[in-house]
C-alpha cells in the first residue's frame, strides 16, 4: 500500500471514528483503538496510549472553554484530579499484569 493511500485511510478513518461516536455519543477511543490494533496493526499498549494522547488537545481546550463560561467547580476538579492521577498510575491501567502488582494488594480468589 502506498504512502498517500495508507494516510488517505488513517485520515477517513479518524473522520468516520469522530462521526460515529459524536452520533452514538461514545468516546472516540473505543471505536479508535480496536482500528488501530486491528485495521492499522498497532500493538494493543500502543493503540491504547495513542488514543489518549490524541484527548489531551481537545480536553485541554474544553476545560478552558467551560472553565471561562463559568461551568467548572474548580473545588471539585481539585478533588476529583488526584484520584484520576492514583488510579491511571494502576497495574491495570498500564497494561502491566496483575502479577507485577505488589504481593496482597487486589482481590483474592478463594474456592470453596
């Protein structure tokens, strides 16, 4: 595949991907990533960590647009940000296996 079909691709991609989760009213990322692993063959960390990149812009620009129109409560924004900074930070969210996670922290799985 060529230079120039293979960008043409990634850029309707990103076009349809906007479309359809602006109508469905879904994050992009969810239709965006499975693309990317399977259509484009990104690694699945790769893919995941692409995706969030790409919100950075648009939720920067957001937060300020709502912050100046008076719609954020900077109270809670500062208490609800340093839980979102803990939990990304989770073996889960890094993509790193719950077996390098510290040995008693999780749920156990007890039989019967």
């Amino acid at each position: 595949m060529s230079l120039a079909v293979h960008d043409a691709l990634v850029i309707l991609t990103g076009l349809l991907v906007g479309l359809l989760s602006g109508v469905m009213g879904i994050g992009g990322g969810i239709l965006l990533v499975p693309v990317m692993v399977l259509g484009f063959g990104f690694g699945q960390q790769v893919a995941q960590g692409t995706s969030l990149a790409a919100i950075v812009p648009t939720s920067v620009v957001g937060a300020y647009v709502h912050d100046r129109a008076g719609n954020v409560d900077r109270a809670a924004a500062a208490w609800v940000a340093p839980s979102t900074r803990r939990a990304s930070c989770s073996p889960a969210s890094s993509g790193r296996s719950s077996s390098s996670a510290p040995t008693g922290s999780g749920p156990v799985a007890v039989r019967k």
